[in-house]
C-alpha cells in the first residue's frame, strides 16, 4: 500500500511537472507586454502577469528546467564520486581509505548552502556550479554512508561466501553491497534532492550575479519582493514551485 | 532548541496529538518550503499586520529578532523530532523499565532520566546548525535588512572579494571545529552510558 501511494504521489509530481512544461511550451518567458502588467491569475494565466507583463507559469516553466539541471547535476556527481570513494574507503589500503574517510568528513563539516556560496563566488551563479557544489557536499556524505554501511554488509554470511568463492571486490560491490545498501541511499538521496532545489532557490534569491531576465524562482522572488503587498501572487508562484517540487521529491522518493 | 526540545517531549507524551503532527509538519516544512517564502510571511505577520517590531528603524532587538525566528523555526523541526527519536529509544532500556518498576509514572521518568540522553542526542543536532548560523542565515538577513555576517559574506562573494571568502572558510572551520570540540567534550561529561564516558 505505501508503495502504491508513494508511486502515485510521483505520478503527481511528475504529472505538474509536465503540465506546466505543457502550458509554456513554445512561449518566450521574456516575453514583454506592458499592456498586461500585473494581472492577477486567471484560466489564460494561472500565476498571473509581472510587472512588465510577462506570464508567470511561463518563466517558473523556465526556471524548472535549470532547477532540474541542478538535480541531474547532483545525482551524477554524489552518486558515483560517494559510491567510488565509500568502496574504496572498504576495499583500499589504509592510506587510501583514511584520505576517503578524511576528505568526506571535511566535506561533511562545511554546511551545503556555504559550499555552494563558496563555488558561486568563484564560478558564477549557474545550475552547472551550483549542481557540481552540492554534488560534491553530497558525495562526502555518500562517501561516509557507503563506506559504514558496505562494512555492514561485507559481514553478512552470502557475501562471505562470495569471497571465500573467490569474486573480486568489484564483484562482491556491484553484485552484493551495492545492492543492500542502495534502499537507505535512495531514502537519503530524496531529502538531498529536496535540499539542493531549496539550496539553489535560496542562492539565486540572495542575488548573486543578479540578472533579472533569468526566470531562476529564487531570482523570481527577489525581483518581485517590492510587490509583496499589491501583487502577492507574483511571489505565491516562485514559493509554490519550490514546495512542490522539493516537497513532492521528498515525498515520494521516501518510504 | 529550548522550543525543540519541549514540542519532542509533548510529542511523545502524546504520540498522536497535535505537537507530534505539529513537529513532524515542522520537518517536512523545513526540508521543502524555501526560507524566502517564510521570512516574507514572518514579515508580513510580525511587522505589517501585528506591528509587534521595526525591522528597519526599530532598536537592535527589534531588528535582529525577525532572522532569529525565521532560523529558529527552521531549526525547531529537527530537535523536537530527535528529541521524539531518542525519548522512543529511552523508552526501551532497561534502566527506564527499572524507573518505571521503582513506581515512577511514564511522564516523570522521561524527564527525570530520559533528559540526559535528550541533551546528548541534541548536541550532535547543534552542530550542523551552528555551522548554518554563520553564513546560512543569509535570505532572512535580506529580507529584514540586517547587515549581519552573511549578507556581509553575500557581499564579499557578488564583489569577488576572495580575501573576505578564504578568512570566511577559514572562520567557518576554526568555529565548527571549536563547536564541535566543546560538544564532544560536554557530551562526554554527560552522556549517561559508561562506555562512552571513559
């Protein structure tokens, strides 16, 4: 039962997702119409219009894909970096697993959001920096969390039996230990990718290489802050996207 | 981590009543709503439509109190489900089933010998915060105008100002070091298990 709701739940997730790529395909989210500035949401617009007329639900369809971007980024650096450095933290010799063990537990000191500001000051605010930042925070603790957990199950009785039969270590990995540990990496991998679309939102809300034309949702909000109180609902659509999307991944990736 | 601490405890003396769901939402809210859309709503609350502070022109309490509640809310989630967490754990040793023998009722043998567990779990709960208190803070201090470390760092950072950026990282693991020094050593001092005070 809780595997048919979590798969519904990411159906839902997944079907937003595409409605509003649906809604904006085609539409220039620079668009400019000051003829229909700060129109309120409606069934044409369902976020309503900014304050130079350009459509909500089109730009917020623009800042997902860069958001997206970020979230690809991070699953392909954290998984593989976390995963190779966790099994040679395990299968290494000592020097070589105490600089894994040691470069993750550096990692793992510095708070996400600091490493991300670190890496945006020198590269620029971008999804490829900030998904390459946050992909290498996560890999630390990935590096941590394989390592622990594939010393746990390297002590189970199958896979003793694999190594007394002779399989290499990158057998006894990928056929034995990447398999029991990868439900508890899933469940940690939906909370970091609900943390790096809060983290990005939050990077490009404090403005850092401020361009107004990017439809980041965290630029979105920064931009439309002056209008908090005549026009709330230019800042309801950015802080919506970001709960639904960080929300519903959390959600439905989780057990 | 005051706030934290009671809403864990009133959690698990109701395990289905309000504060349990009020903490679990408290969570979920902190891992998804993004901290600009509750530090506006905090704005908009404590000093447009109650009036309760002056964010820009009020005194230095009145300014710094808006950063400190959006962080605090962001923060009090975390601790009052570890507290929830460990209090479930306490529940099940042994020396809690001898309190309760020894004709304690449930509630005042939590907090009687349930609190030092709860310290010690928090503390490893308080470091990654502080680290996030030094730097993190950066949207809440925007948005209320405070010109405190992070938005200084948000400055240094747009201008490339890497002098300001490597003292930064610098005082960034000097402080998580020490905090995290000073907890292990309390936790040490504390922790209720022998094994782990030696």
């Amino acid at each position: 039962m809780p595997a048919k709701r979590h798969a519904l739940s990411l159906l839902v997730v997944a079907g937003l997702v595409a409605l509003l790529l649906l809604a904006a395909r085609g539409s220039d989210p620079h668009a400019i119409d000051l003829l229909r500035a700060l129109e309120p949401p409606s069934l044409a617009q369902p976020f309503g219009t900014d304050h130079l007329g350009r459509s909500i639900a089109v730009r917020l369809a623009d800042g997902l894909w860069r958001t997206l971007a970020v979230l690809f980024l991070l699953t392909a650096v954290a998984i593989p970096a976390g995963f190779a450095l966790g099994f040679l933290a395990i299968f290494g010799s000592e020097a070589i697993s105490r600089f894994a063990i040691c470069f993750a537990r550096a990692g793992v000191a510095v708070p996400t959001f600091i490493l991300a500001l670190a890496a945006t000051a020198v590269f620029g605010l971008s999804p490829v920096s900030v998904g390459i930042a946050i992909g290498v925070a996560a890999a630390a603790q990935y590096t941590l969390l394989a390592a622990e957990l594939g010393r746990t199950a390297l002590k189970e009785h199958f896979v003793l039996a694999s190594v007394a039969l002779g399989v290499s270590p990158v057998g006894i990995a990928i056929r034995h230990v990447l398999p029991t540990i990868a439900p508890v990496l899933r469940r940690h991998l939906s909370t970091d990718l609900a943390r790096a679309v809060v983290a990005y939102a939050g990077l490009a809300f404090i403005g850092l290489g401020a361009d107004t034309g990017r439809s980041d949702w965290g630029a979105m909000a920064w931009e439309y802050r002056a209008w908090v109180f005549e026009a709330p609902w230019l800042l309801f659509g950015p802080a919506a996207a970001v709960g639904v999307l960080a929300g519903g991944l959390s959600y439905a990736m989780d057990d | 981590m005051t706030f934290g601490t009671l809403l864990g405890y009133a959690s698990c003396f109701h395990r289905h009543g309000i504060a349990s769901a009020f903490s679990r939402m408290l969570v979920i809210a902190s891992q998804s709503i993004p901290s600009f859309a509750v530090a506006f709503l905090v704005f908009w609350l404590v000093a447009v439509e109650l009036q309760w502070i002056r964010p820009v022109f009020g005194s230095p309490i009145e300014r710094i109190a808006g950063p400190i509640l959006v962080v605090a809310l962001f923060a009090t989630g975390p601790f009052a489900r570890v507290t929830f967490g460990t209090l479930v754990a306490v529940q099940s040793s042994s020396w809690f089933m001898t309190a309760l023998a020894k004709g304690l009722s449930r509630k005042r043998a939590m907090i009687a010998h349930g609190g030092r567990s709860v310290v010690v779990a928090n503390a490893a709960v308080l470091v990654p915060e502080l680290g996030w208190a030094v730097g993190g803070t950066a949207v809440s201090e925007i948005v209320f105008g405070v010109s405190g470390l992070s938005a200084y760092i948000v400055e240094a950072a747009a201008s490339r100002d890497y002098a300001v950026l490597q003292l930064y990282l610098v005082a960034i693991f000097v402080w998580l070091g020490t905090a995290h020094g000073c907890i292990t050593a309390l936790r040490s001092r504390i922790d209720p298990r022998p094994e782990v005070r030696r």
